[in-house]
C-alpha cells in the first residue's frame, strides 16, 4: 500500500511544536482592516493553538 499523501494547504497553514501542540495563525487579518483597531490587528498577528477537538483531524491531513 502506497504512503498516505500529506495535505499541502494544511502543511502550509499548521505547524507542529515541541511539545506536540498545533500552532496556527488567526483569522480575519487579510482585508478590511480599517474598521478594526490597533489593538485587535496586533492581537491577531500573535499564533494561536489548535483546539484538542480538531487535533484528531489535522493531524491526520498533516500525516502525523
């Protein structure tokens, strides 16, 4: 049986850190950004974590 094939847009936006978390970034940074403030536009440049709910999926497009 061939290798499982790894989900390339899922590659591209999780990362997996050391300690087995999944590393994301936040939504709504793209467009229409004059409207929100400069304190909401900074907190969403920060990463955010995967919720353990949607690990199980993830984790199986990644082929972890």
């Amino acid at each position: 049986m061939s290798k499982m094939k790894t989900n390339r847009s899922a590659a591209k936006r999780f990362r997996l850190t050391s300690s087995g978390k999944l590393k994301r970034a936040k939504a709504f940074k793209n467009h229409i950004l004059t409207k929100k403030k400069a304190k909401r536009k900074s907190s969403l440049r920060e990463t955010a974590y995967v919720h353990p709910a949607n690990f199980p999926g993830i984790r199986r497009m990644l082929g972890i």
